[in-house]
C-alpha cells in the first residue's frame, strides 16, 4: 500500500516536472524544476521499488546514492556552462 502511494507520487513529480520543462519561459527555471522534480520523484520510485522488492534493496540503495550525487550536480554543471555562454536570465528560449 505505502509502495503504490510511493509511486504514484514519484510520477506525479516526474509528470509535474516535465510540465514545468514546457511551462517555464527562463531556460534557467526549467533545469531547476526538471532537476529537483526529478531527483524528488525518482527517489520515491526507488524507495517504492526497495518495499516492494526488498531482496534488490542494496542495488537500490546504491542507485539512489548515485541519483542523489550526480543529478543536482549535472543540473549545476549545465547552468554553470549556459552562463558562461551568455544566456541570460529571463530571456525565452526560441
């Protein structure tokens, strides 16, 4: 039961972040909202994952780590580099 609801909210986030990929205009709030939606719900489908197949908990754990590290920092190296090319903030992308 606390495994469905888990994954349910894990794709309500996946879905509202890709939502917010198409809904933000700055390029800078779209990689903040698809990288902490995403970071938020995958977290849960994994957590989800290791209730419902305890037997793959440590495979689980280490890919949770591995997302937890290399997610928010990607998501920095890329605005770091589109600022560093000029992009502004508030201007749409075309």
């Amino acid at each position: 039961m606390i495994a469905n609801i888990l994954m349910g909210m894990g794709i309500i986030f996946l879905f509202a972040g890709t939502l917010g990929l198409f809904t933000m205009e700055d390029f800078y709030s779209k990689i903040q909202a698809i990288g902490i939606a995403d970071t938020v719900g995958i977290i849960s489908v994994i957590i989800s994952l290791m209730l419902k197949y305890p037997e793959n908990m440590a495979r689980l754990l280490i890919l949770s780590i591995i997302i937890l590290v290399l997610n928010p920092a990607i998501s920095s190296i890329i605005a770091y580099h589109a600022a560093k090319s000029g992009e502004k903030v508030g201007r749409k992308i075309k």
